[in-house]
C-alpha cells in the first residue's frame, strides 16, 4: 500500500519498541504498526568496559560491536535497548560517570525512518484489520514511497469573553477542494534525494532498525470534497428571527459542556488530516482544553480516539499532538515558507492576500464587539466565526501552504507541523549517509569554536546619487561555496586525517585550519541534487518546490554555524563565510580592473556604477559580459589555484537608470542595506524600488512613506520637487494631513509587563484603558503625537504636535535625499514655516 506518514510515536510493546505511524493514503487513514524494534545510541568501542560497569543492574540492553567510528576515527559499538525508558536511564548514567555518547536524542521512530531514506512517501506491507474510520496494520513493514497525498483540512476557530473563560462558539469551515498536489517529480532524470547513498553500512545496516534504502514510483493524486461549514453556539436561536432567516450552518447547544461534546463529533464526522487556524495552538486548542478539563469533557479529536495532547515548548511556542492528524497553524506555517508582512494580525494577512477581511465593525476592539454580538445578535456572531474560519482556509489555499509543506517533507522527511526545524532536516538528510560511509555524528555541538565565522561581507557603501548603478549577483552563493570547496563534515574528519600526515595537496584548504577531503564527502552531491532539482522546478514554474528547495539550500549553511546543529564547527561555518567573503572582495577588485566602480556588496550582490551615458541596451549589454568574463576569471581561479571544478556562478540581475545609497543619519559615511533604484518595469513603466528606507517600514507613518515616495519619484525622473516639498509642510501645518500621522505599533508584551522603557504606543494603549478600551498582547495601537504625547485613536484630546512630525518625519526622509541635489529640507522650508 502507498501512503504519506502524517504522525508517529514510539510506545513499549511485550517484545520490544512500536512504532505507530498514522499513514494518509488512497484507501483512507492506516495505521502502521512495526513491532519488536530496538532503540540504540552509540559509545566508543574502548569505552565498554567502563560502560558495562555504569549500567550494571540495568536490564534491557544489549552491546554490538559495529564497523562504525567516530569523527576522530575511533571505533564504536551500538548499545540497543528494548524500552524507551532504559535508554534514558542508560544516557544518564553515562553522563554522570562523563562517557561520551553519540547521537543518543535520536528518536527511536524518527531513526527507524531516516534509515529507511523515508521522507513522507512510504510503502507498507503487513497484514491488514479493518476498524471503523480506518485500517490497522500489524507487523509493518515500511520502505521509501514517493506517494503525494490528497489532504483534507478542517479549519476552527473559536469565540470567547475577552478573558477567554468562557466559549461562546466555534467555527468549522472545509473547503470543496483542500488540496491539489502537482504532477512534478522533485528531480526529472537524477537520483532522488531521498534515494542517494543507499550502500549498507558496513556491520551496521543488520541490526534491528536499519535497512538500506530501495527505489520506488511516485504517484500523484488530487480530489474533491464536499464544502462543510458549522458554527457551535451555544445559547438559544433569537426568538424575533424568522426560522427562514437563520443561516443553516448555526447549531445552538445548551451550554458549553454540550458544545464540547458537539465539538469532538463533528471533528470525527469530517475526519480532517489538517486542524487549521490562526494562533490555533497557542490560544483556540489551549483554551477549548482547559475548557474541556474544567468541564470534564475529554477532547478525543484524534484519530482511533486519540486525546488532544499540548505541551509547552522554547520561549511562548506550544505544540498539538493529535494521532493520526497534524495541527497547522497559519501564521507559523506562513513563516516557514519567508513569507513576510507587516503584522501577522489575521485581518491584516487576509486583506493583503484576499483584499477582504474580518467580518466585523470595530476590528481594532474586538474583544468587546464580540461580546456584545453573543449577547444581542448571535446570528452576526456566527457569520463573523465562520469568515475567520474562510480566511484562512483561503489563505492556505492562495500561498499554496500545504502544497509547500508537502514537498518539504517529500525533501528532508520533517513532519508537515515541523516549526523551523532546519537542524532536524539537516540530520534526517546527512546522518544515514553519513553512517554509511563510516561514521557516527560528534557528541551534539561539540565542534571547534570561538573562531572567525562571521557572517555576509557588507562593504562600506559609496553615498550618493547615480546614473546607470547594475547589480550582479551570485546564484545561492554559500550552497555554490559547498559545492565547490567540498565543504562537509564527513570531509573535514577525512581532511584533517589526511592533512596530519602531511599530505596537504591531496585536500582542500579551508579556513580557521579546515581541511576537507576531495572525494569522500556528502553535503556537495546534496547540494547538487537540490540545485538540479530547483532548475527543474523554476522551468516549471513550479514556486512550491521552487520555494521549497531554495530554503532548504540556504539553511545548510546556517545549521553548520547554530549550536542548536551537532555538526556546529566554525571549521565548517567559517569555510563558507570567508570565503564568500574573499570571492566578494577579489570580484569587486576584478571589474574595477574593467574601469568600473563598485559602490557597494552585499553578501552575495555588487552594485557597480558605470560612470558613462547609455541606454537601456547598452548597460544589458555590460551586465552580460561582466558576469560571463567573471565566471570565467572564477572557473579558471579555482582550476588553477586548487585544482578544484568552479560551481559559482554570477547573474546580471538589474540596471537601475537612477540609484541613491544614502548616508547614516548625522554622518558623511554611506549606509548598509538601505537605497532606493528606478528601474523600468515589464511594460517599460519607471518603478522605484526601495530597500530598508523609510517606505517600506512599518514604523513610520503613513504620510512620511508617502512623502518619500512622490518626492523620490520627482528628483529621479528630474520633475519639479522644491513646491511638492512646501506644500506638504503647508498642508500639514494647516492640519489637513492628520488622518496620515498615525503611527501603528504593536504590544509585544502586556501592557502590565513594561515597567522600565514604557514606550509611545504602551502611553498611547494605557491611556485608551484609562477610558474603557481594553488590549492584549499582539494588539496594534494607532496613536498621535500630541503636545500632550502619544494619545490614541478615538481619544484625541490635545493638539497635534506637528513640529514633531516636520522633524521626525518629513525632515529625514527628505534630507535622505535633497543633499544629492544640492537642497536641504530646512532651507526650501525656513521661511514657510516661520509663517505658522
């Protein structure tokens, strides 16, 4: 049978370990179980008798020597266990007497898998029982699939008094269509990921749990559901309401217990793969079980009559484990794929992607509306429940959530509701190839450190105002710095074994005294499958694998530098950074020697100025051949220096017409990571592009981006300026531009929680309270600048203090710019100002 794991867990059976995996597949929801497993971690072989020592009385393990060693070239042995609990025992135990243990937080189930290349797609095998809403199978047997399921999603939200002890409603809302996987495969014509590497290793593959890896097809599939929509109230249908006029999807209940009880039903009814919601986890689940609890009403929304399970993670997050169904939530799902706004709040994503919102008046006072709704109109209540469940049911459809999260599991085997987790994809990827060829992973973190790893050269800018500024850029720097320097953990244990005798030519240089190996290495050909597999996807015009890929990519880099990655080493880190750096520097060097000026780098981006008139055709031109004659200077640097194939690979990317790198404020230095271009759209259209300026930050209000935008516009196309400049002064002295000097700033934290630095919108969101309004955390404030300070929307009562915004607004946007062109805010101003 094909199927897709959904969740696992490892329980203690009579004989050994269970692994129940809940499986999404065309006949419906399985559930695998693979009996008589062993869990095992690694020690080193010297280290036995001391080992057998520390864990006398312990029963329930078992020590085999395996043809493995450890990143120093040890020998080491694989110590098993039949329960979960005497592994724990044994790791501590071990710990107290300081015997170093390898890869001992692997969990047993999620070994079993990566040892198998099984990333989302499986084929089981077993004998097979029918229960009701699914099918069990006993003494599984599981192997790499490529199978891409058709998941259904219920989203839910719920409604409640603003201090959340007390449900009034919960909306439940499927679509027709949930999900639609495509038809792609990750890699036309080359080695799946998952399938790579799959020789045993030596002496280690036999032992319960490991298995080589085999191929198999991939399937497609899509289908069709029937839309469901419900909202639970609980209270009584309005009696002055026609029975005509009610929406179909209201069903009242009594009370809450009753609306629990409805709430389980239903959810088993619809049966979803996917709860959705927005802080889903974080606020609706964490209240309807502490609801539940206090009600004694047990919430079996699992499959086979699993109970929701919460558990408290790093900082605020919190995690839902459900069998057989994953919890996704949208905003945390939204992050993982890059996307980016200026607040995550439900109303502001749903009108920036679905140009509508909530269905409610008073968006910002929520809270309070919402009451007032179950007490005088609950029918409004339950049309505004359900659109919060439409809203992100539409937003998982318009950013292809889903499908994205697929084809990340189908590349690195993390569990679609996996937050982050670039660490545990990098293991899924690297330990089963590392373990084939020789080696165990280094005790977790334990690499080199304290040395040069810094992060993307930034070069010191050249400020001012350009014509014709073309910006080459390296296509996936770090991942092409890999590749090309066969920069790899496996590689550098081999590379120092090999470098120690003195035999340096054979390997590669590397910084902070790396060293790594030509041939044996494994992250290189990762890397090179992935990069195949993008270029098949961008030509597809796939932007699910696209996306899904790139991250993946990017983050190798990152986990080798995170003390959170086992194979943290700034041996590793500090390969690709300075080395990015040197090709950054050396390759500024090199078209300055063409007669052009770099004015300023970026990590993997040069922006040069030609410094001559011409045309749009001309500068294309240029850009061209500067990248084609530097890739060439690059392949043959590396063919020459090192001996190595060069994989980097520079792009012409843009030609701005106008480019502006301003200074630091209060100095004559030229910034970093802010300037603004103009460039010429699809259609020929000038079109200004802004990067860290004022414009594109959600911290300054409404009328200084405006402001920046027109006035950029104007001296970029060369129209008059100096009247726009005064007019908007005029206009705002005469307070005709008050509705665009809002600020709009969120509460990180409660209002009880700033004490010390009490900033303007926690002034601004105090002062509303002392009036009545109320706010949580993650709220936005819109407040003025009065001459009484920061007051709020609705509660104006001092005048506006304009002289701020003239000089924390208007004043540095303009001065960003107006001394390129021999201007000053102040001085087009002084006299108009005076005036008022």
């Amino acid at each position: 049978m094909q199927g897709f794991v959904l969740t696992h867990h490892c329980v203690d059976g009579p004989s050994g370990l269970s692994f129940h995996i809940w499986l999404q597949t065309p006949q419906g929801p399985v559930l695998a179980v693979v009996q008589d497993q062993e869990a095992v971690f690694f020690i080193r072989s010297e280290d036995k008798e001391p080992v057998r020592a520390a864990l006398t009385g312990l029963k329930g393990w078992r020590l085999q020597a395996l043809e493995l060693k450890n990143p120093a070239g040890e020998p080491v042995s694989g110590l098993y266990f039949q329960r979960q609990r005497t592994l724990v025992d044994a790791r501590t135990r071990l710990a107290e007497k300081g015997l170093a243990c390898y890869e001992d937080d692997v969990r047993p189930v999620e070994r079993y898998l990566m040892e198998r290349f099984i990333c989302g797609g499986v084929e089981v095998s077993g004998v097979v029982i029918p229960h009701k809403g699914y099918r069990r199978i006993d003494g599984a047997v599981l192997k790499r699939g490529d199978y891409l399921p058709t998941l259904r999603w219920l989203s839910l939200d719920i409604e409640t008094t603003m201090q959340a002890d007390q449900i009034f409603s919960v909306g439940l809302y499927a679509p027709h269509v949930v999900s639609k996987t495509n038809n792609s495969k990750i890699a036309q014509g080359e080695k799946a990921v998952q399938g790579e590497g799959s020789a045993q290793a030596k002496g280690f593959v036999q032992a319960k749990g490991f298995v080589q890896a085999e191929g198999s097809s991939q399937r497609d599939g899509s289908a069709q559901s029937q839309a469901f929509q419900q909202v639970l109230m609980v209270g009584e249908a309005p009696l002055n309401a026609p029975l005509t006029d009610a929406p179909p999807f209201i069903h009242y209940v009594a009370d809450e217990r009753s609306l629990l009880q409805a709430l389980v039903e239903q959810i088993n009814a619809q049966d979803p793969d996917l709860l959705i919601g927005w802080n889903v986890v974080g606020f609706d689940l964490t209240v309807l079980q502490r609801r539940a609890d206090q009600l004694g009403v047990p919430l079996k929304i699992g499959r086979a009559g699993d109970k929701l399970r919460l558990r408290d993670g790093n900082g605020n997050l919190r995690f839902a484990t459900l069998a057989g169904r994953l919890v996704l939530d949208g905003i945390d799902a939204l992050k993982a794929a890059t996307y980016s706004f200026e607040s995550f709040a439900l109303e502001n994503v749903a009108q920036t992607l679905l140009g509508r919102g909530k269905k409610i008046e008073h968006v910002n006072d929520r809270g309070e509306e919402i009451t007032r709704l179950y007490r005088e109109d609950k029918q409004a209540l339950a049309t505004y429940n359900l659109e919060d469940c439409r809203l992100v049911s539409d937003i998982f459809t318009q950013t292809c959530l889903v499908e994205y999260l697929l084809e990340r599991s189908r590349l690195t085997g993390l569990a679609l509701d996996k937050i982050g987790g670039s660490a545990a994809a990098f293991d899924n990827l690297y330990l089963p190839r590392l373990h084939r060829g020789g080696y165990v992973a280094p005790v977790y973190a334990s690499g080199e450190s304290g040395m040069a790893s810094p992060g993307g050269y930034v070069m010191e800018s050249r400020p001012g105002l350009f014509d014709h500024v073309l910006v080459l850029d390296f296509k996936s720097l770090y991942p092409s710095i890999i590749r090309s320097f066969c920069i790899d953990p496996m590689g550098l244990f081999e590379g120092l074994a090999v470098a120690s005798t003195s035999a340096q030519s054979e390997v590669v240089p590397g910084f902070n005294g790396a060293w790594f190996d030509r041939q044996q290495h494994i992250l290189p050909g990762l890397l090179a499958t992935l990069w195949a597999a993008r270029d098949v996807a961008k030509a597809k015009r796939d932007e699910a694998v696209s996306r899904a890929i790139k991250i993946i990519m990017n983050s190798f880099y990152g986990v080798l530098g995170s003390p959170l990655c086992r194979f943290f080493d700034h041996r590793l880190s500090g390969s690709i950074t300075l080395r990015g750096h040197q090709i950054l520097t050396e390759s500024a060097a090199f078209i300055e020697e063409q007669g052009y000026q770099v004015i300023y780098g970026d990590t993997d981006s040069l922006f040069i100025w030609l410094n001559r008139t011409c045309d749009n055709h001309g500068a294309d031109a240029i850009g061209t051949e500067l990248s084609r004659q530097l890739n060439h200077w690059w392949t043959s640097r590396l063919q020459q220096e090192f001996g190595l194939q060069s994989f980097l690979e520079i792009e012409y990317e843009t030609h701005y017409r106008r480019f502006l790198m301003p200074t630091i404020r209060g100095s004559e230095r030229g910034s970093k990571k802010r300037y603004c271009g103009l460039v010429e759209d699809s259609e020929g259209q000038p079109k200004l592009v802004f990067k860290g300026l004022e414009t594109v930050r959600s911290d300054w209000t409404p009328l200084a981006r405006k402001f920046q935008q027109e006035l950029y516009r104007r001296v970029f196309l060369g129209e008059p300026y100096k009247d726009y400049v005064r007019l908007i002064v005029e206009q705002l002295k005469a307070g005709r531009l008050d509705e665009q000097l809002y600020y709009r700033k969120r509460l990180r934290r409660s209002l009880a929680d700033y004490q010390k630095n009490i900033p303007p919108q926690v002034q601004a969101a105090r002062f509303a309270e002392s009036q009545g309004q109320r706010f949580r955390r993650g709220d936005a404030v819109r407040y003025l600048i009065t001459l009484a300070g920061p007051q709020p929307e609705g509660f104006i009562s001092s005048p506006v203090d304009y002289d701020h915004y003239l000089e924390r607004q208007l004043e540095p946007v303009a001065d960003g710019l107006l001394p390129f062109v021999g201007e000053g805010f102040k001085r087009l101003t002084a006299k108009q100002i005076d005036l008022f």
